[in-house]
C-alpha cells in the first residue's frame, strides 16, 4: 500500500532584504529554510510553526501560504508533500543550531545565484515569484530529482 508522508517548510524574511536559512546535515542535506514533518495530531500550519521554533528557537506568526511541493514516487505510489510557507513575523531569539545543523540569516539576492546539491534553488519559483501554487515531481531510482512539473 502506498504510503503517504506530509511535511512543511517556513521561509523567514525580514526587513533587511534576508531570508534565515538551514545548513541541515541529517536527512536532507544542503541548505533549506526550516521545516519538518506533520504529526497525526497536527494541522498542517500548527506544524509549521512547531517545527521552525524546534530548529531557530523563533516563533512565527501570519504563515502565508506559498504553495504545495509534491513528490512521486514512481516505483511504488509513494507521496511526499511539502507545504510551503513564508512570514516576515517572528519572535524569540535565534539559535546558532540544532541538530538538525546551523541556523542563519542569508542576503536573499545572494541566495537567488546559488545552486544547491538538494535542489532547494528549484523551490525558489515557489517562495519568490508566487505564480506557482504546486510543484509535481517523480522520483524513482532511475528518475532525476530535478524533473519538477509546474
């Protein structure tokens, strides 16, 4: 039976022109804004916010949503959904890490040039320009992670 796996990701920006981004080294390795999965018992925004005062120590308010991310996996019916979302509101103070890997702020023009290894530049569409609502991309083993459909 296919299984289904439901996770979020926040982009925090503020009024300097930044964006706090995540060096993870567990799972999904590379640069990313924070994020994580849903629990059984948690709306898809509550776990938002939960996740990213788990790994910056902030707590974020106003989520705007900024789109769905939705992975395929074309081997055995597997999905795997990101919820996106963006908010220039936030309280607390920043952690420098967690284990999920080192937090910072990041220029957000800086961040538009990079290429990342985690495809996390292919997401940007997403967060920037908001003229996407949904992202669709199959994966298998023989399948690049880069074939996203818009």
């Amino acid at each position: 039976m296919p299984q289904i796996e439901l996770t979020n990701m926040v982009m925090i920006y503020d009024d300097k022109g930044r964006a706090l981004v995540q060096e993870r080294v567990k799972s999904w390795k590379g640069i990313s804004f924070p994020g994580g999965h849903v629990e059984p018992d948690e709306s898809f925004m509550a776990s938002a916010i939960r996740e990213v005062r788990e790994e910056t120590g902030l707590t974020v308010t106003d989520l705007q949503s900024c789109g769905i991310i939705h992975w395929l996996n074309t081997a055995n019916g597997d999905r795997y959904l990101v919820f996106l979302y963006k908010t220039n509101k936030f309280s607390g103070e920043l952690l420098p890490a967690t284990d999920e890997g080192r937090v910072f702020w990041m220029d957000i023009q800086e961040m538009l040039k990079i290429r990342c290894e985690n495809g996390f530049h292919k997401y940007f569409p997403m967060f920037f320009e908001n003229k996407y609502s949904e992202m669709f991309g199959p994966w298998s083993e023989t399948t690049p992670e880069e074939d996203f459909y818009l």
